[in-house]
C-alpha cells in the first residue's frame, strides 16, 4: 500500500500542473521536469489524472491508468494534455488560465472484478468508492470515482461507462472484464486558503 501524499506534496503536484499549463502556452509542451529534487514520494511510478474545471464546468480531463512514469511527470503531462490535448474541448487560452480549477486524482493500481453475470457485477460495484475500466476486445473505458456524483445510480453509472467505451448501453457478453481502482483527489480549492 502507498503512503498517502501529505498536503505540502499535493500542493507540489497542484503547482507544476499549473506551470505545466502555463509553459504549455508559451511553448507548446508540457514542463520537462528534473524530478531529482522532489520528495521521493513524488519520484514514485504511479498513475494519475488531471481535470480541469472552468466557472465549474468540465473543461479537460486525460490521465493515465497504467503507472509508467515519476508520479511528478506524469501530473506534467497530464496536466498539459487536459489543457490542450482533450479531444472534447478547444486548446486552453491564455485568458482562461487564472479561472482553471486543477483536480488532481492519483489511482491506485486496478484489480479485476470477478463476477458471473451484469446482475453478478452490479451487487460487486461500490458507488462513490470505486473507478472502474470495462475493456471487451478493442473497446475500452474509464469513470473515475468522481464520476458517481454525476451519475448516482449503479446501473446507470455502468450503462454510461459502456456508452465511453464505445459500446451499446444494453450490451453484455461473457467476456467483458472490469477492474476496479480507486482514488486520492485534491484540488487547489481544498488546499489553498480561500
């Protein structure tokens, strides 16, 4: 199990995701780090995602579910590709910058459920508690757990995940896999004094 992240480290992340963004304007790159004087913590191989809001709406989010890379680089860059990189939205301008509210979720690593039927799989889901990946053949998708405050229901949480895979909403077969993983998420509201 991973240490959890204290608040100054959280406040690290927070801050190169918004120089990752600003750099990102300016250069079209994500910020290349020297990651060597960062608490170890934040050298670890882990994976995270970055969302951003505007006047609270969505306006990016991309991460990775896998952990390849320093849990540091990996916030970099995927602050960057929320920022300019998410198919769903135009590339951040300069005049939204001081209005993006950055949310950061570090995963845990997934487990597959087990399960023998749809039914089988609802009764296993935790709301609120649990992303899950649905993979079947080439489709595949992802809801992270701050997904359920959108979306409540179990059925319909999953019917809506199938739906991002790519797949029809009443679809199943006995060989869709789930995994499940959860998550630490913080933003610049939670940390920063108002």
């Amino acid at each position: 199990m991973t240490t959890p992240l204290t608040p100054q480290e959280k406040a690290i992340l927070l801050r190169l995701a918004r120089e990752s963004i600003r750099y990102g304007l300016e250069s079209g790159k994500p910020l290349m780090l020297d990651i060597s004087s960062l608490p170890e913590s934040l050298q670890q191989t882990r994976a995270s995602f970055v969302t951003l809001h505007e006047h609270g709406q969505l306006r990016g989010c991309i991460g990775s579910i896998i952990p390849t890379r320093p849990l540091a680089l990996d916030v970099s860059h995927n602050a960057f590709a929320a920022a300019f990189k998410d198919p769903r939205f135009p590339p951040v301008q300069a005049s939204e910058l001081n209005d993006l509210d950055i949310e950061i979720s570090i995963l845990s690593m997934p487990e597959p459920i087990e399960f023998s039927s749809e039914e089988d799989l609802l009764e296993k889901i935790r709301p609120e508690i649990d992303g899950l990946i649905l993979k079947e053949g080439p489709y595949s998708g992802t809801f992270l757990p701050s997904v359920w405050e959108q979306i409540p229901d179990k059925r319909e949480f999953l019917r809506q995940l199938k739906r991002k895979a790519g797949l029809p909403t009443d679809y199943w077969s006995p060989t869709i896999r789930v995994f499940r993983y959860t998550t630490d998420s913080f933003s610049e509201k939670d940390l920063l004094p108002s």
